[in-house]
C-alpha cells in the first residue's frame, strides 16, 4: 500500500512541475521573439536587459516642451533701451519703450530715454482724470459727499476687457467713492461717471484735461476720453507723465495718500491696487499702473526715502512683472547715485543789501525757504548771490531783494530766491532829505 503512494505522489508532482517550468521548445520560442523584438529599437532592447526605457533622441527632440507663461512674456521684451543721458553713471538700460527718472523737488529728470516720445498711455490716463477732481474737491467746486449717477454710458457691463469699480446702473455713489474707484480700482465705470457729472459728457470733461495738461506744460499730450482707452490720437510721453505726478504730489497733499492703498471695498466687492511695489517697498506711495495690448504695460511711481522723492515712468514694456521690476531697478540706481545737498543753510546770512532812504542803509538777505538740491553723490557746489540794484526803502520783511545761484561743473544746477531777514521803514522827512542830497552828489 505504501508502494502505491508512493508512485502516486511521484506522478502528481511531475505533472505539478511540467505545468510550472516551460518546455524547452516554448522557452526557445520565447527567447527568440524576445531578441527579434529588442533589435527593432534600443528602448525595447533595454527592457529585455532589465532597465527602464527611455525615449529615443530622435523622439526627444522631436516633442519639445511647451514655453513657460514666463518664457512667453520674456520673449515678447523689447532689447534694452540705454539712457539718452544720464547725470550720474551706470544708468540703467531697461526694455521698454521710454523711461525716466525724476526728482521730485526741482522737476530735473536725472536719466531718461525717449521721454518726449508721443506713446498711447493706457490708464495713467486717469492720473489727470483724478488730478481734475481733486483739484475740483481743494477748491470747492465738488464736495466730497456729493452724489454721482451712474448712466448707461458710464455703466461696466463687467467683462474682462476692462477694468471696473463695478457702479450698478443707475445707482449713485459719492464723490470720495468714485476718486478711490478712479484711483485704487483704475474704474473705467468711475472715470466716465465722474466726467459726465463734472462736465456733462466725457467730451466735455476732455477739454477740461486738454487745457490742464496744457497749463501744466505737458507738451506732447492730447487727451481723448478720460479712461485711457485706445484711440489713435490718445497720446502722452514720459516726461509729461512725470509733471502730472508732481502736480498731483504738489497741489493735493490731504488727497495723496489714497494712491498707496493698497485695496478699496464697493458694493460688496473688493479689490487690489495694480501696483505691485505698494506691497514690497514701504518707500513707494503712488502713483498708477496701465496696460492696453497698444500701449503695454505701464507704470508711474513716486518713492520717497529720507529727504529725497523720486518719481519714475516706464512706459511699454512686456508684463506686470517687468514694470515692477524695471522700476524697482531705476528707483534703486536713482538713490544710490543721487544725494540731497544743502547749498546754504536756512539761518545763513548770504549778503548784505544797501537800501537806500531808510532808516538803516543795509538789510541781511536770507534764503526764502529751506533749499536742497538732488547731486550725483561726491560732487561739489558752488553758489553766487545776485542781488536787485537800487533798493529803496520802505522794504517789508520777506521781500524778495535777490536770488543765489549753485552751480556744479560750470553748469547751472539750481536757484533760489534771497529775502529780506527785517523791515526797514523809510526816514523821516529830514533825514530823508538829507540822504536825497547825498544821493544827489554820489555820496
């Protein structure tokens, strides 16, 4: 009986193994139609070695990855644009199509390159638009809780073609409302809103921008609607962009601070101001972004650091990114380069004045107000004081008896005005006489 087992056992575990271990036959067959199928490319040759395969050169290159958006923005960047001139060294070349760098307090550019190039400003349009009703507002011509309508016109239908505040039809927002939708937001919706209440139509508010740019001396600017939107004879350049920066710094102070918020809430909706160095540079505090497919993308922006405000402009270049970095590269050339100096000091006495028919023959001439100039760093100022010939008394305290003049290099860098430090009355009828007399015979 055991026997029996035995040889049965033996039976089943040759038929286990026949199942398990191929033939000798198949296993041929299998090896040869697993090196005719490795011959035909070294991906297929590499996995019957074992390795992983790998695209082929000729594949590789022949699916090339799709450009990054980065990749696609920098190739649509202008070449670097040099500085026409430059009163320091190492300017800066940036790919755009005008640049310039501005102090603030005397309006001298310090570099710039095609600053008088007539070019489509997309929305620092609204930098004049909101200039306007400020001044509007200073004056008292609008109060700041004065009621604007929103008409169809003036209405966004809120597509991403252009930027909104979002005003509901037919729905009223106060002035306040509609500066911060003009100037945080860049509402297209605002600017429309606000020249029809101010002007009766955007046609009639573009004649009030016209006549203020020309009285600022924005020579290559014309204005054709109060948004920035492109029209072929919608233009300004750089350096009339800059003036109307200093304007708005100069003549709006108590309003200056709404061009660094950084975000502004209407109608449930908020949004986030366009320029992206409000929120890196604590120095930045304005002024505007714009961006049209015609005119690019474009910035003005001021930036004040110790006593020195610079204000730049680049105009037409490749992306938002590239305006913010463009700017932040000009502003950090302009600080580094430039430096307040002080001719004079305020308390200094410059000259002397001889004041004749009064009861003092000399008055001290003084500056009239603090006076700093913006110098390349390290260079040297010299001053020279003009005074008005034959003064005459009586001379009031603080009138204007001359002017001192600095000047670097044999160039003109500056000039101020020089004042009288006291009053000087006139004399009396007998000693004026007296002094007539000598007048008389040279003395």
């Amino acid at each position: 009986m055991s026997i029996k087992t035995s040889s049965l056992l033996s039976v089943l575990l040759a038929v286990a193994a026949g199942a398990l271990v191929p033939s000798s036959a198949t296993f041929a067959a299998k090896q040869a139609e697993g090196k005719k199928t490795a011959s035909k490319t070294p991906a297929a040759k590499k996995a019957v070695s074992g390795k992983k395969a790998t695209p082929s050169k000729k594949a590789a290159t022949s699916k090339k990855a799709a450009p990054s958006k980065q990749e696609a923005l920098s190739a649509k960047a202008l070449p670097p644009l040099a500085a026409q001139i430059a009163l320091a060294p190492n300017a800066p070349a940036l790919p755009a199509k005008a640049w310039l760098l501005m102090d603030y307090d005397s309006g001298q550019m310090l570099a710039w390159a095609n600053a008088d190039e007539a070019l489509p400003p997309a929305s620092l349009t609204k930098m004049m638009t909101s200039y306007i009703v400020e001044q509007a507002l200073r004056t008292g011509k609008l109060k700041p809780t004065d009621l604007v309508t929103v008409s169809e016109n003036a209405w966004c239908r809120g597509t991403s073609a252009e930027s909104c505040m979002y005003l509901p039809l037919n729905s009223q927002a106060t002035v306040m409302d509609i500066l911060r939708g003009i100037i945080v937001q860049s509402g297209n919706d605002a600017s429309k809103a606000i020249a029809e209440h101010m002007a009766g139509s955007e046609a009639g508010f573009v004649k009030l921008m016209n006549a203020e740019a020309q009285r600022l001396g924005m020579s290559k600017t014309n204005f054709v609607n109060p948004t920035g939107l492109p029209d072929p004879a919608h233009k300004s350049s750089a350096k009339d962009l800059a003036i109307l920066a200093r304007a708005i710094i100069r003549d709006g102070a108590e309003l200056y601070p709404i061009y660094a918020e950084r975000e502004f809430t209407f109608n449930g909706i908020k949004q986030g101001n366009r320029n992206a160095l409000l929120y890196t540079d604590p120095s930045v505090d304005g002024l505007k972004t714009g961006h049209t497919s015609e005119a690019g993308y474009c910035l003005v922006t001021s930036a004040k650091r110790n006593e020195m405000r610079l204000v730049t402009v680049i105009l037409n270049t490749h992306s938002a990114q590239a305006r913010a970095d463009l700017t932040r590269e000009l502003l950090g050339w302009g600080y580094s380069q430039f430096e307040k100096v002080t001719p004079i000091q305020p308390s200094a006495v410059v000259a002397n004045a001889q004041v004749s028919f009064g009861k003092s023959d000399t008055v001290a001439a003084v500056l009239g107000a603090p006076w700093m100039l913006t110098m390349p760093r390290g260079q040297s100022v010299q001053t020279q004081f003009q005074l008005k010939p034959g003064l005459e008394a009586p001379i009031a305290k603080g009138a204007v008896i001359g002017k001192v003049v600095a000047t670097a290099n044999g160039k003109t860098v500056g000039e101020t005005l020089l004042v009288a430090q006291a009053e000087v009355e006139r004399s009396g009828w007998l000693r004026l006489a007296w002094q007539k007399l000598m007048h008389l015979f040279g003395q």
